[in-house]
C-alpha cells in the first residue's frame, strides 16, 4: 500500500503498483493514435451525425466492447481443461485490454468536445479521472485548487504541465489501490467453475464501463452543438 510521504507529498510508487501504471501508460501509448480512427467509426454509419449521436455511439460502443472481453475470459477459464493458473493468466492479458479500451473511450470522449489530448500528462490525468469516478473527479478539483462543474473541459486543458503531473500523482495512487482492487475481485470470480465465470466476467466489465460512461458526462458536461474547428 502507498502512502502520503510525513511532508504531505506523495511518493513514487513501487512494485506491483509502478507495473500497474507502467500497463496503464502502455494503453494509453497504444491507444492515442487510434482516437480519430475511433470517432470516425462512431460515424460510420452517418457521416452527418452530431457530436452528442457520435458520443452516445462510443459509448455503447465501449460498454459492449468490455463486456466482451470479460465474459470471453470467463467462459474461457470454465472450458475443460483450463486450469486456475491458465485463467489468471488470461485474466491479466484482459487486464491490459480494459485499460486499453477504456483509454481509448476515454480520449475519445475528450476529442469531440475539443479538449486538448497533445501531452502525455493531460492524456493521464483524462483517463485515470474517467476511469475512477468520483474520487477522480475530487481529488483533480483539490490538486487544481479550482471548483466548478466539468473538470475534463475546465481543468485538464488549462492547468499547467507542473500541475497537471503533481494530480496525476495522486491519481496513480487512487488508481492502484482503488481500480486494482476492484480489478483483483472481477479476476477472481471469471475463475469461477461451470460458465459462471463468463457471467461474472461480463457482468463484472459492463458495470465498470457503464461508471466510466457516467464519469466521463460528469467530467465534460453536455456534448457540443457542433463540431470543433
């Protein structure tokens, strides 16, 4: 477990946790290039569609997506044969893979309301607020030392470099010992025998999506009337 340093400030993380945010870089590293690609599927099918039809889109886009990957997992862990070992192990691949597809909603949730998504930093401090709710949301506010509504338009694009890396900071912790956590319990029950895996897994994923979906309004407000210039 990681705690604040006696002078307040909050240290680098180590071990387990530093592998955690080393995955989560890595998706987000994968992922940026990918964000145009991902609106301009979210158009596919009317290429005239405003940017509140294009965000509804990636959002069932992204629920269906990562309940998929958990309930392929599950039901993989229940066939025949496949050991706990096997399991876990497939469980941790799909690990990486939830990062990646949430980074990936999430970026591309900040690139229809025009928000900046250039620097590394501001990628991180987008994803990891999106992905951890309302403790997110809390501590970017805090950090900042602003207030006010929608703290993806309003914050991430303003706010220093400097400042932007002492919030991403603390989001790491919350990250590691928050998400990891609940990423821990979802591992476990996708081992579950006889296909319950599978309904766990999927269940488990579709909720973590539809949270993010929730945090991800909360954090940008109402979609634009039009799209950005």
């Amino acid at each position: 477990m990681v705690t604040d340093a006696p002078d307040g400030s909050v240290p680098e993380v180590a071990g387990g946790g530093q592998r955690v945010l080393d995955l989560l870089d890595k998706a987000i590293t994968l992922q940026s290039p990918l964000v145009r690609k991902n609106i301009a599927r979210a158009r596919q099918r009317n290429p005239e569609a405003t940017p509140a039809e294009v965000i509804r889109n990636l959002e069932r886009m992204y629920v269906s997506a990562l309940a998929g990957t958990g309930a392929a997992v599950g039901g993989a862990a229940a066939a025949p044969g496949v050991g706990t070992g096997v399991a876990l192990a497939l469980s941790g691949g799909e690990f990486l893979s939830s990062l990646q597809l949430s980074a990936l909603f999430a970026l591309s949730i900040a690139e229809v309301h025009g928000v900046p998504i250039d620097e590394v930093e501001r990628r991180r401090t987008i994803v990891m607020g999106i992905m951890l709710g309302g403790s997110g949301s809390a501590t970017i506010t805090k950090v900042a030392e602003r207030t006010g509504q929608h703290w993806g338009r309003q914050i991430v694009g303003q706010v220093s470099g400097e400042t932007l890396r002492q919030i991403n900071k603390v989001l790491g912790r919350h990250f590691i010992t928050k998400y990891g956590t609940k990423q821990g319990i979802i591992v476990l029950g996708r081992v579950a025998p006889f296909g319950v895996g599978a309904v766990i897994g999927g269940g488990a994923n579709a909720a973590l999506a539809t949270l993010a979906v929730r945090a991800a309004r909360r954090a940008f407000g109402p979609p634009p009337t039009s799209w950005p210039g």
